[in-house]
C-alpha cells in the first residue's frame, strides 16, 4: 500500500525555470504528502508554465490532459543553431542572416495545419527502448524519424523588452499532442534561411489548465476560472500551511472537460463500479443518443469513465471518490 496521505484531484503548478517536470512533481509529493501523484505533461528545464499534478484518482485522467490542446509563448534566437535546439546544446551552425518581420509573417502559414516534423535528437521518445537524449549523450549517432504533428494557431509576438532586436523572434502557438516547440523554432529559421534555438519557453495552457498571463496573452479579458490558474511552488507552500491540500484541489474530473457527462442513479452507480454494463434505454436517468466516451456522475460524484455504444454503457475506467 502506498505510504501518505489519501488526496484525489489536481493541482496546476507554473513549473520555475531550471527544474524538472520529475523535480517538480516531487516537491508537491512533499508538500501535500500525497500517497500517488504523477504529472500531466513534460516540460523540459529551461521551460515555464503550466504543469498539471494529479493527485491520486486524477492520476487516472492524465492521459486526456496528455491529448490535450496545448498553447506556447516562445523566443527564437536567429543565426544560432544548437545541438538540442535551445540553449542548452552547443553550437553546430551559424549564420549572419537576420529576417525582417515581413519575412517572418511570409512562412508562418506554411506551418499552420498538419505538418510534418522531426523531434529533436535530445528529447524523451524512444529507440529501441532507450531515450533520445540518453543516445545522443553517450555518442551514439541516431535518425530521428518525422511525423505528423497539428499546428492550430501561430502568430508571431512582440518581443521580450529585455530580447529585442533583429537577433530575437517571438511567436505564440497553439497545438495538439507530440508537437515539439524547438523542432518548430529550428524549422521556421531553416524556412527563412538561417539557424535558430529556443532561448525563451512558456507553456500558457494544457487543455483546461492556464496561466495567469493566458488571456492577457489573446489579449481577451475572463477566460479561466481563478481556481485554474497556475500557482507557484512557493504559493502551493504557503497555501497548505493555511488550508489542508483536499481544500485546493481541483476536482478529478477537470480533466475531463471535454467529455460529455451523464448522469445516473445512485444504484446505477453501484451497478457501473462493480464493472456491470447498463442498459441506457430502461435504466438511466439521462438517457443519451450518443455514442463514444462519456463522464458518468451520480450528483457531483465522478462515477467512471464509460463507453456508450449501441444503447449500452460499459465501464471503462471506475473512480473510487
């Protein structure tokens, strides 16, 4: 049995510059001790912003926060190409070329829609079994194969005040699952010529979880409910030595948000959590004509995650909240 304390929700950590996602994951372990916990997506390093922590039962949810429409701010540095593309790696290419903001604002297109893309030689997928970067840092000479990422939305941005100048370009992107942001900056510099690496990295949002600067960055006002803004490590240690950990989780089912919900019965709920199917059209509460994954509730209790199929609700995933 896992040792610590019982807690079953999430919390939305901006992650500091300099720390691992694990890093990160482990001072929350910490502070809240929670008996399970994991995280919602990696950020490298040298990367800010959200970082969803799910705490015991929301563990069961990070694979849809993990498929989950992601938004980054970043700053590429032109001329400069690095060996993990940031800032971390050494130089292996350079170039005097500089591109206008017209230039710029030309190519970006190219990369709106389903594009293909090669994942940095130092990232976390795996070959043969072993990590990229564990290859790349002993030697060992590897082909990183391309796929198919979805880019939504890319503009680009004013620059930092303390980055301007013709060396730097900011962008802001919104994109799907497996998209990396540095193989993006490398091949938006190679479109236009020249080299480029990461310098600056912010995650705004994964799926339902933001930042506070989010919508100042759309330059919308509302937008994300307080309670999902991204709070530092420094603030989660304030909270928890005023209010106990269960009184700022988030619900389980945050992420969730866009899975339909369906409501039923408490003897329905029973029923579903020993893993026995329903009937929709005799037995629930809410009876649904559609088809696919659905957030089953018993008032504001998470139940389960079940598929709906043919008039019958099977569980697939039980909650025990």
């Amino acid at each position: 049995m896992a040792r610590g304390r019982i807690l079953n929700g999430w919390l939305n950590i901006d992650k500091p510059l300099g720390l691992t996602s694990t890093q990160v994951v482990g001072r929350v372990r910490r502070l809240t001790q929670a008996a399970k916990i994991g995280h919602g997506g990696t950020l490298d390093p040298l990367a800010t912003g959200v970082l969803p922590i799910a705490l015991g039962e929301a563990t069961k949810t990070i694979p849809f926060i993990m498929d989950g429409v992601k938004t980054y701010a970043f700053t590429v540095r032109w001329g400069e190409a690095r060996s993990t593309d940031d800032l971390e790696g050494e130089v292996t290419a350079s170039s005097d070329l500089r591109p206008t903001a017209a230039e710029i604002a030309a190519v970006l297109p190219r990369f709106i829609g389903e594009i293909e893309q090669v994942p940095p030689i130092y990232s976390a997928i795996k070959i043969d079994g072993a990590r990229a970067y564990d290859l790349a840092r002993a030697g060992v000479e590897i082909e990183m194969k391309s796929r198919r990422v979805l880019i939504h939305q890319l503009e680009a941005v004013a620059n930092p005040v303390e980055l301007s100048g013709p060396d730097y370009g900011s962008f802001r992107v919104t994109c799907g699952k497996g998209t990396y942001v540095r193989s993006l900056a490398r091949d938006i510099a190679l479109t236009l010529g020249t080299f480029g690496h990461v310098v600056v990295l912010r995650r705004l949002r994964v799926g339902p979880f933001r930042t506070e600067d989010y919508d100042h960055a759309l330059g919308t006002a509302g937008g994300a409910a307080p309670a999902q803004a991204a709070i530092s490590l420094d603030n989660l240690a304030e909270l928890v030595h005023i209010a106990p950990p269960e009184k700022i989780l988030l619900p389980v089912e945050t992420a969730l948000d866009g899975i339909p919900a369906l409501a039923v019965t408490g003897s329905e709920a029973q029923r579903l959590k020993t893993g026995l199917s329903l009937k929709t059209e005799q037995t629930l509460q809410s009876p649904s004509s559609q088809q696919g994954t659905v957030a089953v509730m018993a008032g504001d209790v998470l139940i389960a995650l079940a598929a709906l199929e043919d008039g019958e609700l099977r569980p697939v995933r039980v909650f025990n909240l």
